[in-house]
C-alpha cells in the first residue's frame, strides 16, 4: 500500500481563485488511477490541484479496505484534520473508495467532521457533491449537512475527451471492475460489486489517447483483470467470436487491441484470478509481443483445505494445470503471487505444503500477508481466526526468509541475459541511474543518459538482488 501526493499546479487558464483540492491515495493501481481521474474531473469544473493540505478547501481520502491497518490508518488521518476542521469551518472533507463503500455511515459516527462518503461507482460525481456542500453551506450557517453517495448500480463511465492525461510514461487503465468470487476473507466483491467490463473500443481509445499524451507502457487494471469480458453478451450468429468464454470478448482480444497501437512499447496486467487463467489469454500474449512475460497471478495457499476454505475455486492440482496451459504457449513466463499465512485452520502440514510449492514454482515475487479477519467477510461470520497471532508472525516469518531464498535464486538466473528493457525512470536512489523493466517485468538499473527515458534498450544483466536485476547498457 503506497501513499501518493500530487504536485500544486496551476492549468493555461484556470482562474488564481480557483478552489483547491488535495487528494490522498491509499491502496491498490485502481485506486491511483481513479484518483487521477477524480482530479481531472475536478480540474475541468474549475478546481485546482495542491499538494498542501494546509492550502486546501477540499481534502478528500481515496481510500483501501483490504486490511483492518488499512482502514485504520485513514482513521488517524482523518483524526488529524478535526482540529483544520474547527479553525477553518468551510473546509470540505470527503472519503471515497473501498472503505467509504464498506463502512458508509459509520464514517461520519467516527469522524463527525467528514462531510462526504462516496463510493467506489459513484467517484466521478465527486466535484458535484463537493459543489453540492459548498452552495448550502453558503446558503446557511448551520452548515451543509453530509452526503451519503455509495450505491453500487451505476457502470462507472469514463470518457477522457478534453481531459488531460497525468499519469507519465507508465499509465494504468482500468478494463473492469468489480469481481464475481465470493473468496471468503475478501471484503472486494462488497467494496467493488460484480464484475462490470468496459468495451473494447472504449479501452482502445482511452490507450490511443494515453500514448499521444507520453504514456509507452500501459498496465491494465482490474480487480480481476482476466474475468474482462465475462458480463459482455456473447456473439450472436455470424458475429465474430473473441478470446472469452463462450466466445465473448476477453481479455486476449484487448491485448491484441492494444498490441497494433504504434507508439506503445509494452503491456502489462493486473491482477488475475486462476479460473480465469486460459489457453485463449495464454495464445493472446504469446502472439503480442508488447506484452510482458510476467503475470500476478495470486495462489494465496498450497494446502487444499485451506483453499477450500478460502473458496478460491480450485485446488493445487488445478492451479498447476493452469500454470502448465500458460507455459505451454509462453516458456519464458515469470509469475507473481500473494499469500495469506494464518488462515482459519491452518496446520503446520497446511503451511508446509505452501512453502514447498513457493519453491516448487519459483515465484519472481511474492507478496505475503498475515490473514486479517474482516466484519462482514464469510470466514469472519463462520469461521474461528484460530492461529495465534505469535504463530502467524512465525509463519509469516518463514514465508519472507523462504520467498528471499527463492527469487534470489530466479532472478539469479538472469545474469549473463542481455534483455531488452523499456527505461521507464531516473532511479530514486541514485541519478546516474536508470530503471526500466524487461519483457519478464522484472526492474533493471544501469547507468546511462537521461534521453533514454521511454526507449527501449538492450541491457546486459550483470546483478541480482532477490527484488531486481542491474546491468550494463548495450545497445538503444
Ligand atoms: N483480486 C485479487 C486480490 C485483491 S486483494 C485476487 O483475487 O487475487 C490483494 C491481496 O490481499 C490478496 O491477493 C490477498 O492475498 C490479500 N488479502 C485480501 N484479503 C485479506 C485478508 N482478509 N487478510 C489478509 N490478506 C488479505
Ligand atoms: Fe477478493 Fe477473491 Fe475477488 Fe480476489 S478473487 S478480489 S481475493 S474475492
Ligand atoms: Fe484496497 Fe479496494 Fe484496492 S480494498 S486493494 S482499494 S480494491
């Protein structure tokens, strides 16, 4: 979970008294991405953007539930500004996202001053709600009373003409939203709704437009990302059939979509869900050659039990099957995973199996979390949150120590590859660097000139961390 702040500035022709907006981004790529099209929204009913919020007259949270800390941690945000609240009376606080669709009203019993809670369907009517507020607090002084916008039945619409496009070299679009599963420790079927996909032309045009505005790499987003295409209607007879199931459009014909775009360098996804893990996607990529090699592609556990119990929708034999449906058609295909150590009933057997299959596939990344029991999940309503906290700590432990191990290993196996790289910026750490990714989406720094930013470059990997590879610039 990353912070994000925005730079103050001014657009050609927004007025100096413009009212200013700071928006602050919890939690996963959609929410980052939806906070860039909430600014532009305001931007375009005559708003400004700051990154002081100290400047600001409206100061909004987009926020994560994933896991209680999450949830927490724009609490005490929010605890912070109830005193800005008290000096500056016209100051309008709002919540969106994830946490303001699960918790809606009792945000306003626990932070009395937030004056908006606005779901994760209905962002895009933020700069009205705010208008809303603004004009009946001028219109009485009792104040303009709170605003509660979280159904969830709208498609959410995005249309990006006469927008300003601010996400850099490395863009994200959202294909879909929502998801279908019910995995019983996930809060995001409640937090997101069922699955709803975006037409394809929609996403092709929003691409097209990303790329003339600098974008070279475009990271498609979903909750889960290959379920794109399952609420679309299927062909009717003579129509063409695409790359989904029973023949609707899916993912793969996005991709193929996005490969003919001239001016963009590379493709990536995320997250996927194993069911939806098929030949037809797995043909897509291997014919497009924008698209990285490297999927995330979440196991959570190795033991069935406890995938049972997850309600995942597959056990490890099937999982296996779908990793070999995708080796088969990409043998250099690097995979990623999260894992959630601690669940309900997990033995040592349970941990055990899920530390052998880590080894056994040579996950490239792993993100591992200790299972956290969510109100109103099914698991937190039937099933007792048994490991002690010491134990998953332990676990937890183990997974890192093991996880290290491994990718120290996988990556290791990159050295002496020369690799094409996209460069997508002046490492952080040091300027005389740069950092890109390979087409296996792992990141490489080697040294080389700025110019190279948004290039693609041929590198000689020559390092190894367990989390990157560097190099030596060959080739542009
Ligand atoms: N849609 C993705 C996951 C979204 S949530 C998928 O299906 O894989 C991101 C990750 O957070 C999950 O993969 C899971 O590992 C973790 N997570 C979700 N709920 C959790 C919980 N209650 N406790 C601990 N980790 C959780
Ligand atoms: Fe949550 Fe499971 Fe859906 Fe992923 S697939 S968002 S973990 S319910
Ligand atoms: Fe968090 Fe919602 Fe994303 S719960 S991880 S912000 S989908």
């Amino acid at each position: 979970m990353t912070l994000t702040r925005r730079q103050s500035e001014a657009r050609p022709g927004q007025a100096p008294d413009a009212p200013r907006v700071h928006l602050v981004t919890f939690g996963c790529q959609m929410n980052k991405y939806d906070s860039l099209l909430v600014e532009e929204r305001f931007i375009r009913r005559g708003y400004a953007l700051t990154d002081e919020p100290g400047s600001a007259d409206v100061i909004l949270f987009n926020t994560c539930s994933v896991r209680d800390h999450a949830e927490e941690r724009t609490f005490s945000w929010l605890g912070e500004l109830k005193r800005a609240r008290e000096q500056r009376p016209d100051l309008v606080i709002g919540v969106m996202g994830c946490m303001a669709q699960r918790l809606e009203e009792e945000i306003f019993r626990r932070a009395g001053h937030v004056d908006i809670v606005c779901g994760t369907r209905r962002f895009q009517d933020l700069p009205e709600l705010v208008d809303d507020v603004r004009q009946r607090r001028a219109q009485s002084a009792a104040g303009g009373g709170r605003l509660l916008a979280t159904e969830t039945a709208d498609e959410v619409r995005v249309v990006r003409s006469g927008e300003r496009y601010s996400g850099g070299l490395c863009g994200f679009l959202a294909v879909m939203r929502g998801c279908d599963l019910a995995c019983t420790y996930c809060v995001v079927p409640g937090t997101r709704g069922p699955v709803r996909s975006r037409p394809l032309d929609e996403i092709v045009a929003e691409a097209r437009w990303m790329i003339d505005q600098g974008a070279r790499s475009i990271t498609l987003l979903g909750q889960t990302v290959n379920a794109y295409g399952e609420d679309l209607a299927r062909p009717s007879a003579g129509q063409r059939r695409g790359t989904g199931r029973g023949g609707r459009v899916g993912l793969g014909d996005v991709l193929r979509g996005l490969q003919e775009l001239e001016g963009l360098a590379r493709v990536r996804l995320i997250t996927l869900h194993p069911a939806y893990a098929t030949r037809e996607l797995a043909r897509a990529m291997a014919d497009c050659d924008k698209v990285e090699r490297f999927l995330p592609l979440p196991v959570q556990s190795a033991s069935d039990a406890v995938l049972k119990r997850m309600r995942r929708g597959y056990n490890l034999d099937l999982y296996r099957r779908r990793l070999d449906i995708l080796r088969a058609e990409l043998p250099d295909l690097l995979l990623g995973t999260d894992w959630i150590t601690g669940f309900c009933g997990e033995t040592d057997e349970d941990h055990g199996a899920s530390l052998n299959y880590l080894e056994e596939a040579g996950f490239a990344v792993n993100y591992i979390f200790k299972y956290d029991p969510r109100s109103g999940t099914p698991a937190f309503d039937s099933l007792a949150d048994d490991v002690p906290a010491q134990l998953k700590k332990q676990r937890h432990r183990e997974f890192l120590d093991l996880a290290e191990t491994v990718q120290r290993r996988v990556l290791g196996a990159q050295r002496g590859e020369t690799r094409e790289v996209l460069v997508e910026q002046v490492s952080e750490r040091d300027d005389s660097l740069l950092s890109g990714r390979t087409l296996q989406g792992l990141p490489v720094s080697f040294a080389g000139p700025e110019e190279l930013l948004g290039k693609l470059v041929t590198v000689s990997v020559m390092g190894s961390s367990p989390y990157g590879l560097s190099g030596g610039l060959l080739a542009e």
